[in-house]
C-alpha cells in the first residue's frame, strides 16, 4: 500500500505538503503547478488515506461543542429555573452557529463546595460556568477559591468575579419612593423567613427607604408568612402591604378578598415580581409589582461566556465584567 511519502517522492515535494493538499490547506501555500503533480501522483499511485487519518480529518471538520454548567440551588426557587433558561435561549440564538451544550447542576444551599466542577472541570469536560442563588457560604466559598475556567455570577457579586446583577437594595427602596410620593403613611410588610440574600436585600432596602421617607412602618406591621393572619388583627390597618414576592402578594389578596377587604379601596398591595408577568397581571386586581429582571440577567450571563470562550482577544485580557441593569415598577389595578 502507497504511503504519504510514496506520494511525496512521486510528486516531488515534501510529505508535509502533501498532507497540506490533502487536509485542504493548499490555498495560498501550494502553488497550482504543484497541486496538479500531487493529485496525478496519487491518482497513479492509487494512494487512500488510512482510516486513522480518515477520522483525524473527519474529527477536524467537527466544530467544536462548548458545554456550560448552570449551578442552581435545589430549593423552592427551582421554580425560576424556567426564567433562567428562556434568557440563556435568547443569548445562544444570536450565534446559531457555535454549539453549546447547557448542563444544570442542582446543589444543596450552603454545599456549593461539594460541587468538583468548579475546581476541576476537566473531569466533566466543563468549559465555563453560570452560578446562581448563593447563599453566604456559598459566596465564601468561591471567594477562596480560583476557578480555571470563565465564572459569571447571576445577581451576586464578587469583584474577582463577572457577574450580572441588579442593585436589590435600590430596587426596595424605590417602592418605597412611590409610596411616599403618592401620599401614603403607613405600610406593612408581608415576607418570608428567608435566608436569600437577595430578598433581604430588596426587603432591608424597602425598610430603610420608608423610614428616610418618613413613611411609617412599625415593627407590630412585619408580617413573615406563618403569622400573616395577625394582620386581619390590627386596630389601624396601613395604606399599603408591601410583598417580597409575587406568590406572597396573591395570597394575600385571596385573603383579603375572603375578608372582604377590598383592593385598592381599602388597602393598596404591591410586590416584588419573581415570576412570569403573567401571573400577576392576572391576579385580581392585576397585581403592582416591581419585576426582578431574571431572564435578561440570564441572557447577559450566557453571552458574557459565548464572548469569554470564542472571542480571543478577550481571553488574552480575562478582566472580570460588571454588568448592572435597571428595575422598573408596573404599576396596575392593586395600587392607586
């Protein structure tokens, strides 16, 4: 059987452009004169590449499939996921043409450091990572550590870190500025005993905001989820409830509506959007809400790793990018 450097010798160039020619790459480098030798000694030789060979250059024409490992705590806010992915959609089909595989990997709050692909990624043949609702020890745990492969966090922030967030303490504090700039006095707070630094975030920055407004808000007016019902008990009831959550504020409107406390006439209900606008603008009345941007926050982390892993002059300066985006406030029917 004719060998690569039978062919050479025939055709009277080396074996390295004979493997030029045969892989494609003549263009430029082989002149015409030269490819039309190499063609007639391989057609006289007979010569057929091995199967080797054959699966090196079928292996080379394959583009190459990035895959992307979206942590994502295993706990009541799965129900974002859905977000989370519409958003991450909406980045890759701007670049239909690099393939991508999306891994979800589920973790326990707190045990982000169980998680091996972050420090060893080689093992799941990670090339980049998206992380999700940190908890405190979770956001110690990437602060020790250095990943080798891009990192972007969703609506965390660490400065050694890119991430896409939004300010959740100025997104609470700006319900309270509409509270206070439509009149009303007194406000109570609707929330879950939760550990997500997010909601506390948005719900330390509602507090704050009412009180530089002047806004009262006792803390008899604090309500978490299991003692809600103490509301219907207050001699004063407020102006305003304000709700951490979307799924919070339905409740308690079907509440209310079995109390027979009318909204807005008697009471005026406003919320943090987490899910879908079409659950609250179906509420009855549609719900006020101010929307926790999840999807766009999802979109902009997966086009930062489209970018980190295909652009080269960006992984020749790996800088860390910081990128916040605006909240907005829908107000309907729950408030007037």
């Amino acid at each position: 059987m004719p060998t690569l450097k039978d062919v050479a010798a025939l055709a009277g160039v080396s074996a390295a452009t004979v493997s030029l020619y045969l892989n494609g790459k003549a263009a430029g480098r082989i002149s015409s004169q030269k490819q039309k030798e190499i063609e007639e000694a391989l057609q006289q030789l007979s010569y057929q590449p091995t199967p080797a060979a054959r699966e090196l250059k079928r292996l080379k024409n394959i583009p190459r499939v990035y895959t992307v490992a979206v942590y994502w705590a295993a706990d009541p806010r799965s129900a974002l996921l859905s977000k989370v992915m519409t958003g991450i959609q909406a980045s890759l089909a701007k670049k239909p043409d690099i393939p991508f595989n999306v891994v979800i990997c589920p973790y326990q709050p707190n045990e982000l450091y169980k998680q091996k692909g972050l420090i060893e990624p080689h093992l799941y043949n990670y090339d980049a990572s998206i992380i999700a609702n940190t908890s405190m020890m979770d956001m110690e745990y990437l602060d020790s550590i250095k990943p080798n492969i891009p990192v972007v966090l969703l609506n965390r922030r660490l400065e050694q870190y890119s991430y896409v967030s939004i300010n959740n303490q100025k997104m609470g504090a700006a319900l309270a500025d509409m509270i206070a700039d439509r009149g009303f006095k007194r406000v109570a707070v609707f929330r879950t005993q939760s550990p997500y630094l997010a909601v506390n975030d948005r719900v330390a920055g509602f507090i704050s905001g009412c009180r530089s407004k002047g806004v009262d808000m006792p803390n008899h007016a604090l309500f978490y989820t299991d003692n809600s019902t103490d509301f219907l008990k207050l001699e004063e009831r407020p102006d305003v409830v304000f709700c951490d959550s979307d799924a919070i504020a339905l409740g308690a409107l079907y509440a209310f509506y079995q109390a027979g406390i009318r909204i807005p006439k008697d009471l005026s209900v406003i919320s943090i959007g987490l899910h879908h606008s079409s659950t609250s603008k179906c509420s009855i009345p549609p719900l006020t809400v101010s929307e926790v941007p999840l999807t766009q926050m999802a979109e902009g982390c997966m086009d930062y790793v489209i970018r980190a892993l295909t652009d080269k002059s960006y992984a020749a300066d790996p800088e860390p990018v910081h990128v916040e985006l605006e909240t907005k406030i829908i107000v309907r029917e729950s408030f007037q």
